[in-house]
C-alpha cells in the first residue's frame, strides 16, 4: 500500500536500486473489512507519481471503478484488475477500450479457463495489452493465504499467448516463504514477480505479515539472477 510520501519514495529507490522493473503499489486497496486500511485513493496516486519522477519505475496500481478509468490512464504505466474483479464484466469490458496494459489477477477461486474468459472480455474490446497473474487460489488449506498454483504458468503457456506473472507474496501471506516461491516460479517459467517490499513491515497499514525488507530484496534479486541463467532466461 501507498502509505505516505516518505514511505513509497524509499521503497521505490530501494527497489530500483536493487533491480526492480516496476513500481506496484495500492492506492485504492480493496479490503475484506469495511474497517481496514482502504488506501489513500486519489493522493496515492499522485504519491505513486512522485516515486515514478524519482526512480523513473512506471507505475502499476489496481483500480476498483469504472469511473476511473481516466485518471488512471493518467496517472498508471499499467492498470491492474484484483482477484476480487477479476469476473467485473463491466469494468473489463470498459478496459478492453483503452490502450493502456491490463494486469488481470486470476480470481481468489477461479479456474484457468474462467481466467482466460475474463482475459477475452478486454481482448473483445480491442486492448490487447494484457498480463495474467497467478496469486493463488483458495483451497482447504489454511497455513498459507491462498495454495500457490506454479502449474498455472505452464498451462497458460499452452493455453495462451499472454505473459504470466506470479505474486508469491498474496499466494502465501508469509515473508519467509517468498524467496522460494519466486525461485520456483521462475524456474517454471513465469514472465515477471509481483513482490511486496516495505521498509518497516511490523508497522504495515496492509499486508506487512507478506512483505520483505529491502535487504531481503536485494538478496533474492542476486539469486534470482543465477535460477533464471540455469534455465536459460534473465532478470
């Protein structure tokens, strides 16, 4: 989440410094409980801009409404779709108008397919600028957030022309499992990582029990590299 000016600009210098491509950060944070953290909205998103003149790291943030879809054609690099709207036909179908990229999140209990049709709803509409992303899924287990679906990067990548990136982050809601995750869903094949990073993650408004510090960052940015040329790829 995009909690203050301080605290996204850190991370956006810390993140670029250490490899990062993108900048992804909540402005407007869909929450299980209507009294969570729901983000700081329309000033995050200027704050995301700031970070982005700073770091010059394009910016990927989610958007929650149709009716807002100018000012993140604005002020977003890349729109994403959360898992919660990953079947909000509506705002897909106005998204498949734009030229702007898409991050569609594969939704908390959605199928391959069901992914792919939400996929086609912006296809349709003429943007084909679309990245899918496994974040897990929901199943009986309740260890980890969500149960991890590595075998979906290579069914998509026989199903479908379309990049896949993978969140081990959401899928697991565990720091100390995102290392591996990522390792794995590179050797699998995944196009990108969505990787949560803050500065104090004790101190988080959203989700700070899954983000690593910057120092864990940097780290796995250097083992990353050494998985990706075993397999013949880059970071």
């Amino acid at each position: 989440s995009v909690e203050s000016e301080e605290q996204i600009i850190l991370v956006a210098n810390e993140v670029k410094k250490h490899g990062a491509g993108f900048l992804r950060g909540g402005a407007f944070k869909p929450r299980t409980s209507p009294y969570s953290f729901q983000g700081l909205k329309y000033e995050g998103l200027d704050l995301l801009n700031e970070a982005k003149e700073e770091t010059g790291l394009p910016v990927v943030t989610e958007i929650m409404s149709p009716c807002d879809i100018p000012k993140f054609v604005e002020k977003a690099d890349i729109i994403q779709v959360g898992a919660r709207n990953m079947q909000n036909f509506d705002l897909l179908k106005e998204l498949g108008k734009i030229d702007k990229p898409i991050l569609l999140k594969r939704g908390l209990s959605a199928t391959i397919e069901e992914l792919l049709m939400s996929a086609e709803y912006i296809m349709a509409g003429g943007n084909e600028k679309v990245i899918l992303c496994e974040r897990g899924i929901r199943t009986f287990e309740t260890y980890t957030r969500n149960t991890l679906d590595l075998s979906m990067v290579p069914a998509i990548k026989k199903l479908s022309h379309l990049p896949v990136v993978v969140d081990p982050s959401h899928a697991t809601g565990k720091w100390w499992m995102v290392e591996s995750l990522s390792k794995a869903a590179i050797a699998v094949g995944a196009d990108g990582l969505i990787i949560e990073v803050h500065n104090d993650p004790k101190n988080a408004l959203c989700d700070g029990a899954q983000s690593i510090k910057p120092e864990v960052f940097a780290n796995l940015m250097d083992e990353l590299k050494v998985i990706a040329k075993a397999v013949g790829r880059e970071i």
